[in-house]
C-alpha cells in the first residue's frame, strides 16, 4: 500500500504552484476560461493535468529517453501555433445572428483538454514534477500536489478569464487568444531551434513562420469576408 508522504506532496504543490504562475498553461487557461463555460474548461484541464503527468512520473524518464525532449517541445509549440490560427478563424466568423461557433467537432472539454495535453510536453511544470517524482520516488503524493497545484494556478488564470469576459468584446478576447497562442508557439519554437542552428538561421526560419501565419490570417479575413458579404446578398434577394 502507498502512503500519502506529506513531504513529497508539500514539494510538489508549492513547486509546481510557482512554475505554474504566469506560465504560457495558465495564460491558456485564462484565454478559454474567457470564450467558454469555466466549469468545462477546469474540468478539461483537470483530466488533461492527470493524464499528462501520469504518464511523466510511470515513464518520464523512459520517454525522453527514446523521444528527444527537443521534438516534443518543437510539436508542442508547432502545435500551438496551429490552436492560435484557429482562434484566428474564429475571430474572423463576427457576430452572426443565429450562428453557433463551435471551438472543434469534439467540443470544448475534448479541445482544450487536447491543447493542455500537448502544451504540458516539455514545460517547466512538467520537468518540475518529473524531478521531484525521481527525488522523493513516491508517484501518488507527488502526482496529487502537482495536480492540485496546477488547478489552484490555473483556477486564478480562470477566473480573470471569466472577468476578461465581462468587460471586453468576445471578438478582442479572441484576437488576444490567437496572439497568446503564436507568441508562445514561436517563443517554443526558437527555444529549439536556437541551439543547433545559427542566429542567422533561427531568425529567417522564425520569419518564415510568421509570414506564414500572417498570410493564413489575411486569406482567413479575406474569406470571411466574403461570406459575410454573399450572406447579406442572399439576405437582400429574400426581402425583394
């Protein structure tokens, strides 16, 4: 039977707590919290967190180990980029009267549970409990302090999140969100990058990438713009 070590725990909590606060998870927090119900997005943050750092602390070492540590960041933050476009298209719909934006096909405790998943790969949080795991080699005390940990953190992200919601625009939260999500994915990316490529290189890759997002977000305006205005076409030949 494993006992609850109040050492390990109060480590693993006070710790992860301070890795946590105004980490890039608890910034994400606060950019859901502020377009979608709180309750769904804690509890999607609750089942991503155990999942996550279950598998760090029965195979973390074991992981890194056969899948560079590097890759996975380099996924994670590609893949933040990807969450940032989204919001973009998002931000891009306006307010249409009778329109249901969904954030995915699988709903929001599916996507953001997804987006914490990936986002914890090679954070600071994540190292932090993998290093106390190994220090104190009791998994249950440690996976429950950094749990409740990151719900505390990540519960104050929420919060301001949800009062973000009652004093600005749905369509500037979104905005602020999709630019969150590119700052972090490049901020991961040059990470990378920077210590087996030249500053040279790291910059004119880091260019390419923004121009890249910057071309999607102009043909995503664009498109959405035409839509909107073929809606009020459709909507002109109904009233003749």
């Amino acid at each position: 039977m494993i006992e609850l070590n109040i050492t390990a725990f109060t480590a693993a909590f006070l710790l992860v707590v301070l890795a946590e606060m105004g980490d890039k998870t608890q910034l994400v927090a606060m950019s859901f919290a502020s377009r979608y119900n709180p309750f769904k997005v804690l509890l999607a943050i609750f089942i991503a967190i155990i999942a996550n750092f279950a598998i760090v602390i029965a195979i973390g070492e074991l992981l890194t180990t056969v899948v560079p540590l590097d890759l996975i960041s380099l996924s994670a933050s590609i893949s933040f980029i990807g969450f940032g476009l989204w919001t973009v298209r998002d931000a891009t719909k306006g307010d249409v009267k009778g329109e249901n934006v969904k954030i995915s096909r699988f709903g929001v405790i599916a996507t953001v549970g997804l987006t914490f998943f990936i986002a914890e790969f090679g954070d600071k949080t994540q190292l932090t409990t993998l290093s106390i795991a190994a220090q104190y080699n009791n998994p249950i005390s440690v996976l429950s302090g950094a749990t409740l940990a990151m719900l505390v953190a990540d519960g104050l992200g929420i919060i301001i999140g949800v009062i973000l919601c009652k004093h600005i625009p749905q369509r500037a939260i979104k905005w602020f969100s999709a630019t969150i999500f590119v700052i972090f994915g490049l901020a991961g990316i040059y990470e990378v990058i920077s210590t087996r490529l030249s500053l040279t290189n790291t910059t004119l890759t880091l260019m390419t990438i923004i121009t890249i997002s910057i071309i999607i977000t102009l043909i995503l305006i664009r498109t959405q713009k035409s839509k909107m205005t073929a809606g009020e076409l459709q909507v002109c030949k109904e009233k003749i």
